[in-house]
C-alpha cells in the first residue's frame, strides 16, 4: 500500500483485528493503519480481511473487513467494509512503481454477524 506521502507500506493482517503497519526493517508493530482513508470512506477501524486478492488485468486489489457493534448500523450493530485499492506509480514520481492506494469503500449493513474464511 502507498502511503499519502508516496511511500511503501508494509501492513500485517489477519482475520482477527484491523491492519497493522510495521516497521520494514526491523519489522516491529507501528500500530492499527486505516489505510489513510478520506472522511467520506466513514471510519476504517474494524476487522481486515489476510487475503486481499487482485485484478489480473487492471492490477485492482480488493479485500474486506467487518465491523461490528456499530450503533449506525442498527438494528444489525455490523457493517462489512470493501475496500478498493488501484495501481499507482507508473505516471506518478511521488509513489513507487507497483504501488497501491486506497480509491473507494463501500459500505453494507449486514442483518447478522458473518465471516467466511
């Protein structure tokens, strides 16, 4: 993922918290990443899909991530969170080539609690 700044970021997932950005070189835990997201994506603070999968074609990386126990939400209290993240850096100086940033989210209340892994 590229930073705002046009740096690389190095985030470890999991199924059980939100993104965590860590230090490339000796790998220690930075804290919780919401991926820089603009106040219009909503908040970005729940659970994050490990296996984001890309476009073969166009280089798009989609994943997804829950949150649950929102009030907004009610009366499910869970959102599930789709992320949208496009190539950035071929025509850009201030990102590396092959890098990714945030384009858009979408947001669907969900009428229970569910996660396939």
């Amino acid at each position: 993922i590229t930073s705002k700044e046009g740096k690389k970021v190095l985030l470890a997932l999991s199924e059980g918290g939100p993104p965590m950005k860590m230090d490339p070189i000796s790998l220690e835990t930075l804290g919780s990443y919401d991926y820089e997201a603009p106040a219009e994506f909503g908040k970005i603070d729940g659970m994050a899909s490990a296996h984001p999968s890309e476009c073969p074609t166009t280089g798009e990386m989609y994943t997804c991530g829950l949150r649950i126990g929102v009030p907004t939400a009610w009366p499910s209290l869970t959102e599930l969170k789709v992320f949208k993240f496009v190539p950035v850096g071929d025509n850009d100086s201030t990102a590396a080539k092959g890098s990714l940033e945030l384009d858009c989210v979408a947001t669907i209340d969900m009428p229970t609690i569910g996660f396939v892994h």
